[in-house]
C-alpha cells in the first residue's frame, strides 16, 4: 500500500529537499510501511533511502544485503563495503540539500516517530544538512487510512459495542444465577465474543474489578483472578479489528455496576469523565466542521480541563486519546498534552480514540473510550452514541 510516488509533492509543499529513510535490524517499521517493502528477509546491515523533492531517489545498501531494497525504484543505486564508503554515498545522495526530513522527533516529544538514534542523526548533520522531524510526513503517509479501512474500522466498533451488551448481559446472568463469575472468566467470555463476530485482537481485552480499574493498563490472569459481584464496579476495554489485510481496530471502554442502582459517588466520577470525553468531542467536530485546524494538544487540553477544574488533575495519568490504526496504538496524530507534546493536528483520513479517565489507587479506576473518524471533512464517533451513565447491569439486562 505504498504511496511514495505522492511524497515529492508534500516535500516540494512543506520546503523540504527530501526524506532520508533509514534501518538498521528492523529499527524503524514505519519505513517498511510507507515504502512498501516487505518486513521478513534478512536485514543485519544499516540501508538508507532518500526521495527527493524533485522526484529522484538513491538507495544505499551494503555489499553483505546488496538486494535489501531491489523493490524500491532508484534513479541512484549504491552498494558500500566499508563505513567511510557508506558516509560517502550519503554525502553523494544528499549533495545540494539543506533541509531534509527524517523519521526522528526533536527532543523525542513524539517518541512514536522517533526512530533515528542520535548518532545517525548527527552523521547527517556532519554533511551539512538541517534535519527536520517527519512526524507530519508520516502521519500523512502512514496513519490516512482508505475508505475501506475506515469502514472496517467502523464495522469493528459497532460490533464491539454488541459485544459490551453481550458482556454485560453475562455477568448479570451469572451474578442472578449464582454462578462463577471473575475477571478472567469474563476476559475468556469477551474472547469468545470478538472471534464469534468474525473480528481478531492482538491482546486480550481488560476486565478490571473496583481498585483494579485504578491500573490504566490492568491484565488480569489465571494465577491473578478476581471474582465480579454483586456491588461492584466493571471496567471493560475491548479492542479488535477484522480479518481482512489492513484491517483497522476499534476500541471502546464502557462501565458498568453489578447492581440495579449505581451509587452517587460513582455516578458523579463519571459524569466527570464523560464531561471530559463530550468536551474534547465537542472542539473537534465544531473545528472539522469550521475547516479548521485542530491539534492533539488542544483536544487533550480540552478535556484535561474539565477534569483538572473538578478537582482530579492528579488522577488523569494518561492522554486523552490514541491514533489508532492496524495497532489499536498507531502512528498518527495523539490527544496529548502530558505525556507527550503532540502538536500534530488531526487530519482527514484518520481514526483515534477519546478516553479521558479518573483513576484512585486503592478504590477505582473510571474511563470511558469512544473512536472518531475525520473523512471527508466531518468528524465523526464510531460505534453509535457514546455511554452517558454507568450501567446498571442488574437492572438494564433483566
């Protein structure tokens, strides 16, 4: 799915002379992608590839993997023996430029980009060129999905909300029947679930009880079982995508209580949450909608400050969303102004999540997690209309 034929174009817009590409043992698999060039086959020895804004391409192999990157056009082809031979070929690769991109990111404030090590870096730098951050490249090359993708992305977000009912209506079956019900047990349930809907995962999905919920990243087990009762607080992550090549993963979180009434004191967290949640919602569809820009800073900051006026700043430990794409973690463009200082904005073609979350070490974690798209210049929630209350799961599934 390669699309490089279309980055001299963006280079030529964005004042660059080119994008150096470079791996050393696998280090960077978003050049495989946005090149196109397979991932298996032995690869022990450091290659680089540079496209030019004016169209013409140079690649740089050594002599032990001369072949490496035959599946790449190249106006230049290059095959190095020796270290002072490989800095000699990219002095000829990069004669004339002054600013070229590479995947890296200043400071690391986007560690997903960031796959130059420091000392390739200053390599380049020695043969006097600037060095740009493709974080924006690769958001535009990588992360923009198709149409195709993004309807199996929606197809997997509707089907994973079936399956919060189909969960939440087993526990609430073996909670009345008095039957073995814990995490693990459920986290198996919810397994079954995604494979009977024709959708696949990578991990399996988080099923956390009252403090466990506290852990953001909560992995329950068999040798770490809790049981689910009566009375208790339900957290569900579910992430899965389809089986085509490609596919795209959606990912919801919803919460609920085994019980027929949820108490006010956690009620009143999560309306908290889901106020952060509808907020940062809210900016990007008004500015999508506007043809406006908006970036992963500003909707971070939109519902981390809900969250932060109420009281809880402390307790939001996380972003407020992911990209999300063939990894339910993927490479565009994030809602973070904490962990990170994503400045990338959010651009057509994407899909990301919005999950801000309360998290009380010792007594409960509280997130709720939607999907959006951006096609076509709206934005857009997966999955049919986002949780608004905690789910009384003895009384909604009588």
């Amino acid at each position: 799915m390669s699309r490089s034929a279309e980055i001299p174009a963006a280079l030529a817009a964005a004042s660059l002379d080119g994008w150096l590409f470079y791996d050393f043992r696998m280090s960077d698999p978003l050049a495989y992608r946005i090149l196109g060039i397979p991932e298996k086959g032995l690869t022990t020895r450091r290659w680089f590839y540079f496209i030019a804004a004016t169209g013409e391409t140079c690649a740089i192999v050594s002599a032990v993997e001369a072949h490496r990157l035959d599946a790449l056009p190249a106006t230049r082809r290059i095959v190095y023996r020796s270290e002072r031979e490989m800095t000699a070929a990219l002095g000829t690769a990069l004669a004339g430029c002054r600013r070229i991109a590479m995947n890296y990111s200043p400071g690391c404030a986007i560690p997903y980009v960031s796959r130059v090590d420091a000392g390739t870096a200053e390599m380049v730098r020695a043969l006097g060129v600037e060095l740009v951050s493709a974080a924006d490249l690769i958001q535009r090359f990588e992360a923009t999905l198709t149409a195709a993708q993004l309807a199996g992305h929606r197809r997997a977000a509707t089907a994973l909300r079936d399956i919060v009912n189909e969960t939440f209506a087993e526990i609430a079956r073996r909670a009345r029947g008095h039957l073995p019900c814990t995490e693990y047990t459920i986290q198996g349930f919810v397994m079954g679930r995604i494979a009977a809907h024709q959708l696949r995962t990578d991990e399996p999905p988080i099923v956390a009880v009252n403090a466990n919920a506290a852990n953001p990243h909560f992995c329950t087990g068999a040798g770490q079982d809790t049981p689910i009762r009566r009375g208790d607080l339900v957290l569900l992550d579910l992430f899965a995508k389809g089986r085509e090549d490609h596919a795209i993963y959606g990912d919801l979180t919803w919460m609920g209580w085994v019980g027929a009434r949820v108490p006010e004191e956690f009620a009143s967290v999560f309306r908290i949450v889901a106020r952060a949640r509808d907020t940062a919602v809210a900016l990007i569809q008004s500015r999508v909608g506007a043809g406006q820009a908006v970036s992963g800073e500003e909707a971070d900051r939109a519902a981390r400050g809900v969250i932060e006026a109420a009281g809880y700043a402390d307790a939001f430990v996380h972003r407020t969303g992911h990209s999300i794409g063939r990894e339910v973690h993927g490479t565009g463009a994030n809602l973070d102004s904490l962990e990170t200082r994503d400045h990338r904005l959010l651009i057509d073609r994407t899909c990301f999540s919005v999950e801000p979350g309360i998290y009380l070490p010792g007594q409960l974690g509280m997130r709720s997690e939607l999907d959006m798209t951006i096609e076509d210049g709206r934005a857009e929630i997966s999955g049919g209309a986002p949780q608004h209350e905690v789910i009384p799961i003895l009384t909604r599934y009588a």
